[in-house]
C-alpha cells in the first residue's frame, strides 16, 4: 500500500523527523552540519559510527541503489539537491516513508505498520510510530529477538527527541 503526502498523519511525520532528519524542514536536501558532524565523529573513531545522509539523501539512495562509496554519495548528494528543486518537503517525506526498508519483504510504512503492528499508520500511538521508524537504520539487525533491547533504547530516543521537538507533551 502506498500513502499519499496527505495521508501521513502528523505524530508519523514527527517520528520520521525525530529518527533521521531534525533539520529536513530547513535544509536544502543536504544537511552540511550533518555531513561534517558525521565525518568528524567518523575520523575520530577511524570507522563509520554515524551518518549524515537526510530523508532526502536517504530518498536519493532508494530510488537508485549504488555500491557504498565517496562517487555514490556525491551522486546521492546531486540527487538529493535536484529533488529538493523538483518536489516539496511533503511529498519527498511521503515517497521516504514509501521506499524505505522495515526488514524483510516489508518496505513502506502502510506495509510494516500493518504487518508488525496490524494497525493503519493513521492509527499509531506515538510509541509504535518511533518504534516503526526505529527499523529503517537497520531492519534485519534490529527485528532480530537478541536485539530487543537495542531497538527499544532507539524507539526511546526517538520518543525523547518528539518530546523535544514538541510533538509530544
């Protein structure tokens, strides 16, 4: 099933943006204090322990699937920026939330929302929509029995960062 712009109901929207991307409203499809942030954190530990890709990025990657590299994420970042010129906030969210993997043969949040939780995205509760868009980073790891609790710490971090946003009271 797929969910049109309109059909994303504000609390998902709120746990798409706590979880991956809490500068996507003002940025261009590329956060640079996200990417130099990322690459810092990643010098400094001398492996990848963060990302700076944005749901636009993220967009980018889905939509044309490329081996890991400095050449894809340039062409990722090229990407992201003709999107952003095309399309409006909204609508790149709305194909986000469509294309991205929730483990498995689940990809869009319609499917994993009904399959997971066996209720409408329009139907969440704020702790089963971060818990939603806790799988994306990593589906098949984090659906994994062992892994509970790695994806319970995510799903209350992104619960933490709607409160803080002031999606949540």
């Amino acid at each position: 099933p797929w969910l049109a712009a309109g059909e994303i109901p504000p609390l998902l929207r709120a746990a798409a943006l706590a979880a991956e991307d809490r500068r996507f409203p003002s940025h261009p499809g590329v956060d640079p204090l996200a990417l130099t942030r990322a690459a810092w954190r990643n010098l400094l530990a001398g492996r990848v322990v963060q990302g700076g890709s944005t749901i636009t990025m993220q967009l980018a990657r889905l939509e044309r699937p490329a081996r890991r590299g400095l050449g894809a994420k340039l062409e990722e970042t090229a990407r992201a920026m003709w999107l952003e010129a095309r399309l409006g906030k909204d609508e790149i969210l709305c194909q986000y939330l469509n294309r991205a993997p929730f483990g498995g043969p689940l990809v869009g949040i319609a499917a994993a929302s009904r399959e997971l939780l066996g209720a409408a995205p329009q139907r969440l509760a704020p702790h089963e929509a971060a818990l939603l868009m806790a799988l994306p980073q990593d589906p098949s790891r984090l659906l994994q029995p062992a892994n509970r609790p790695r994806l319970r710490a995510r799903r209350d971090a992104i619960l933490r960062a709607m409160a803080q946003a002031g999606a949540l009271d």
